[in-house]
C-alpha cells in the first residue's frame, strides 16, 4: 500500500459513534431500506445483499438512500406506520454483526420534486402562513435561481441562520 493511505484503516468517530475504519458506502438512490409512500408498503428487502455485502467487505459506515418522513400526496407521517420498520432492525444486526455502522438519512421528501415545487412557488403568497419560504429559498449566495424553476431566485442566509 502507498504509504499515506494508512489512515483509511484506522478508526475515525463522528460524535460518540466510533467507525471501525474511513470507507463509507455513499447514499444512492433505491437503497432505502424503507418503503412506504409507494406499494408494498415496508423494508425493501431488495437491498439486503447489497448492504450486508459492503459490511461484509469491510465497509466502517453505510449509509442507503434517504428515507421520507412525510408523504405529500398522502399527508401521512412514516411515524404513523411502524409496519414499514419490519425487516429493518435484523438487517441493521446483520450489519453491526461485521463491525460496520449504518446512518440512515430522513429527508421532507420535496428534493426534484418540480411539479410539486412549482405549485408550491406559484402559490407562495397564500401559503406563507404555513410554510418558511425564506428559508426554503435561502443559498449562499444572492439571486441564484432554482434548478428547475429559474425564476426562483434565492437569497443569501443571514449569519444568524449559520451560526
């Protein structure tokens, strides 16, 4: 091995969780242990190999794909639905089982969302009340526009928003 590498052997923390090593097996799409926005509702059981196998080949952290806490057109909370956990914890023992951790990502679920977006920018005005569009625009920098809806320009965050 070149020497300078050796520091991706050795044990790195994040908080009070110790990673056995520095390779992390990155979040991609359709690695979400849990399904519940679409039919069948539950652990995809689909991705049990590939996760167990990257613990198996030494992997120190997995992270699978992100996991939506909230379901737009549903307007359900994953919460309300503990049957879509089932599989999860004997695969996550499987994983710990070969020294690898395992982080699971929440997210809102709006991400690429653009019909959804562009509803929700046209209809900005009347739905201030209830949502933080401030922040939802905010980037590091003014005026640069959306991905997907270039008249959606954001603004810069405050320092307060930062820190």
């Amino acid at each position: 091995m070149k020497k300078g590498y050796e520091i991706l052997f050795t044990p790195a923390k994040i908080g009070n969780c110790e990673i056995k090593n520095r390779f992390i097996m990155c979040p991609m799409a359709s690695t979400d242990m849990i399904e519940w926005t679409q039919k069948p509702v539950g652990y995809n059981p689909a991705v049990h190999d590939l996760l167990v196998n990257r613990a198996k080949d030494g992997v120190g952290l997995i992270i699978p794909g992100a996991i939506g806490v909230f379901s737009w057109a549903g307007k359900a909370c994953l919460g309300d639905h503990p049957e879509a956990f089932a599989g999860v914890k004997e695969t996550v023992e499987e994983i710990h089982s070969y020294g690898s951790k395992i982080f699971f990502q929440l997210t809102a679920g709006l991400g690429r969302n653009l019909p959804f977006m562009k509803a929700l920018y046209e209809k900005k005005e009347q739905l201030k009340p209830m949502m933080d569009f401030d922040f939802i625009d905010a980037s590091a920098d003014d005026g640069l526009p959306n991905r997907w809806i270039n008249e959606m320009k954001s603004r810069a965050l405050t320092k307060e928003e930062i820190l």
